[in-house]
C-alpha cells in the first residue's frame, strides 16, 4: 500500500477501535437505545458507518460491488457487541483490498464526480475518513447520554 494510504488506512482503523471499545463498554440493551424516535441507535450508526465505508473506499475507489442498500443499515436491530464488531472489521478489510490495489497513478485518476466536479481517488478516501470519524463520536455522544441517564436512576 502506498504510504500516504497506509497512514490514511492506520488512522480508520484507529477510528474503527475506538468504536469497538465504546462498544464494549456497554450492555447489549443500548445498542438499540434512541435517545428519542426520531433518532438513529449505536447499532444503526455503526451499521451505517460500515456501509458507508464499504460503499466510498471499496467500491467508488476499489470497483468491488457492495450492493449497497443505504436504507438496510437505518433498519438493524438486535446486533450485539461482535456482530458490529464485525461489520466494523469486514468494512475495514474492504477498505485495505481496495487501496492496496491503488497505484501512484490512479492517485491523479478522476474517477468519481463529486459535487463540486471530479475528484481523485483522495476525495472519496478523505469523505469515508471524515465520515467515520463524525460517527465515531456520535456514538461516543450516545454511550455518555446512555452513562448519564444510568446515574441518574
């Protein structure tokens, strides 16, 4: 992998074990806490956070097909610690397939229209990064409302 891309890779997965250890530290009961209905649970942020991740850096950049249906990961109820754990783990490995695959070429490529015009295979990478660390800390959001609702009981 290329160094900027492995640096880039080492500070996703950073992000992924931060939410591994929020994770841990709570009951399974809160995976599925809202803080009212109109809001997304843990489990249905660190699903989307996955799906997401998968979509931007394994298919825009790696051209692996994830048949993504955004809409799927709003839905799951009922996971566990591991089985997020593991849609954080699969999210990653796509991840690490598909920028081993970039050359220092396809850096230049423009292959992906943004809304401000095409952008390289940075921008979809930097969007995931940005992505995964505002859900990062969405959850750690979630985990300190959930703490603070149990010492006030």
């Amino acid at each position: 992998m290329l160094p900027a891309l492995r640096d880039l890779h080492a500070n996703l997965a950073w992000l992924h074990d931060q939410i591994k250890a929020v994770l841990g530290e709570l009951e399974p009961g809160h995976f599925d806490w809202k803080p009212d209905p109109a809001s997304n649970s843990i489990a249905q942020i660190v699903a989307h956070t996955a799906d997401s991740q998968c979509y931007w850096i394994g298919e825009v950049i790696g051209g692996e097909a994830t048949g993504r249906d955004r809409e799927h990961a709003f839905a799951v109820a009922g996971l566990d610690a591991a089985a997020l754990g593991a849609l954080l783990d699969d999210a990653l490995a796509r991840s690490e397939r598909a920028l081993e695959a970039v050359t220092p070429a396809d850096l230049d490529r423009r292959s992906f229209e943004g809304p401000a015009g095409p952008v390289t295979v940075m921008g979809p990478l930097a969007h995931a990064l940005e992505h995964t660390a505002i859900h990062a800390g969405h959850i750690e959001l979630m985990r300190d409302l959930l703490q603070r609702s149990a010492d006030r009981r």
